[in-house]
C-alpha cells in the first residue's frame, strides 16, 4: 500500500487499546481519514505530542483499502492549538468547528480550499482574533464548500427575487424554510404550507449577502440583535438540519456567541 504525506488537522481522537490512538484527520490532499497510531499513548511516541485535538501537523501513513484504517507512520507538529492561552468563547467555537468538520465531510474527498479555511479559522481563533466574526465567516463557507448554501436573495420555492431592502423598509420579516433551503416570498408564503421554518429580519439576508460577495461588513458584534441573533439562529438550525442531529458541541458554542 502507498505511503503519502500531506498537511492536517486532528479533528478527534480516540483511546485504542492501551497504547494506541485512532485518529480522525481532515488532511489537505487526501480529504478526511481515519488512521491508527501505533503506540502513541506511549510517553515516549514517534509521534511528540503532535496529536492533540485542533493541532495542525504534517503526516505521513499508508493507505489502506476498505474499512482498515489507514497507518499514521509520522506527524510533526506545525502548530498546536493551545487552549489554555484562548478564551472560553473561542475554545467553544474551536470544539465546534472540530465536530461540524467531522459531521460535514465525507471520507477521502479533498477539498483543500476547506482545509485552508479552517486552518485559517483555527489561528484566529486561537489568537483571540474577532472570534464571533471568524465564526460566522467559516460556518457560511463551510455551507458553501459542502454545497449547502441557502438561497437568500430569490425565493427557494419559485425562484422570484425578494425585494429585500423594501422589506426591510416596510419592517417585514422573512420566512426561511430550511427544507426548501431558502428565503420563501410573500406570495409563496400566502399560497403554500411550508414546514422547518423560522422568520428573520431582512437584514439578516443582507448581511449574508454582503459577506457571500466578499464585500467587508461591519463586525457581527456591533450589529443589532435581530441580525446577531438571527445569523446564530440561522446557521445552528441549519446546520441541524443539514445534518438530521444537533451537533453535540452546539448548545455549549452557542452560549459563548
Ligand atoms: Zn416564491
């Protein structure tokens, strides 16, 4: 079997036997694997420590086919995620990210521009960097990556663009069905029965929009709370949805927005 190597980030880990480690990685070139590490329970490992949660190390293993794991032969450490010098928030959002990585990606399918994301998310989050806003800017380009983004400008039902700023005007608040995966407009919404729905503020959409664009937006925690709180309430239901279950590191993310 062929021995590779690539850039990774330990996603989790889990005890195996009294000396061992299997280890989920989200790896640059290979997508997400699944590989044992032989005596790296040991004090004296090959592997250095080089395996802790939200680490980011370069590996080599050997590739395995079907339902064996693959063999971690090397890891050097190239930057460890150090919780103890972060925020409680930002350790939260960290936990959070680990869990929607491993929930949302399939195993061997690389997608190197998500690695990158959340290599880059994980050293803002570790430097304590706009935590709240590093966190809504991963989690609406991981929907992206996973090919999951809602529909926020045209209706998800008819496909008829919402006049968004009119609405906004007017003090309408929009129906989204996360069903649908999408805004619903007025008039679909007068003529259908839509289930898996929650109404947010218009500007919750522009904000989005804005961000989807590339363009800056003010920081998340300067905003109001219609907005702060309907982005949150709309990426955890969605994510909920997407994945049928509430992540188990939600609620606690949450309560650290
Ligand atoms: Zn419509």
């Amino acid at each position: 079997m062929p021995k590779v190597s690539s850039d990774a980030i330990v996603l989790r880990g889990v005890d195996f036997s009294e000396s061992s480690l299997v280890l989920t990685l989200l790896t640059r070139d290979y997508g997400k694997i699944h590989a044992i590490a032989k005596g790296a329970r040991r004090l004296k490992n090959p592997f250095e420590s080089a395996l802790d949660l939200l680490a980011q190390i370069s590996v080599s293993f050997i590739r395995k086919s079907g339902e064996v794991l693959d063999l971690l032969t090397e890891a050097k450490l190239r930057a460890r995620f150090r919780p103890e010098r972060t925020t409680v928030r930002a350790l939260c959002a960290a936990y959070y990210l680990a869990e929607l990585l491993d929930l949302t990606t399939a195993d061997d399918d690389p997608v190197p521009e998500l690695y990158d994301l959340a290599a880059e998310t994980i050293d803002r989050y570790q430097r304590g960097d706009k935590t709240a806003d590093a966190r809504e800017y991963f989690e609406w380009n991981l929907l992206d990556q996973i090919g999951q983004k809602p529909s926020i400008r045209l209706c998800a039902s008819c496909g008829e663009r919402l006049g968004l700023e009119r609405l906004a005007a007017a003090g309408n608040w929009i129906l989204f069905s996360f069903l649908e995966g999408g805004v619903i407009c007025p008039s679909c919404q007068a003529r259908g029965s839509f289930t898996q729905t929650a109404l947010f503020h218009p500007d919750v959409f522009l904000r989005l929009e804005r961000l989807d664009a590339g363009e800056p937006v003010p920081s998340i925690e300067t905003v109001s709370m219609n907005i702060q709180g309907g982005v949150r309430e709309l990426f955890d239901l969605d994510f909920c949805h997407i994945l049928s279950r509430r992540p188990k590191t939600q609620p606690l993310a949450r309560r650290w927005l």
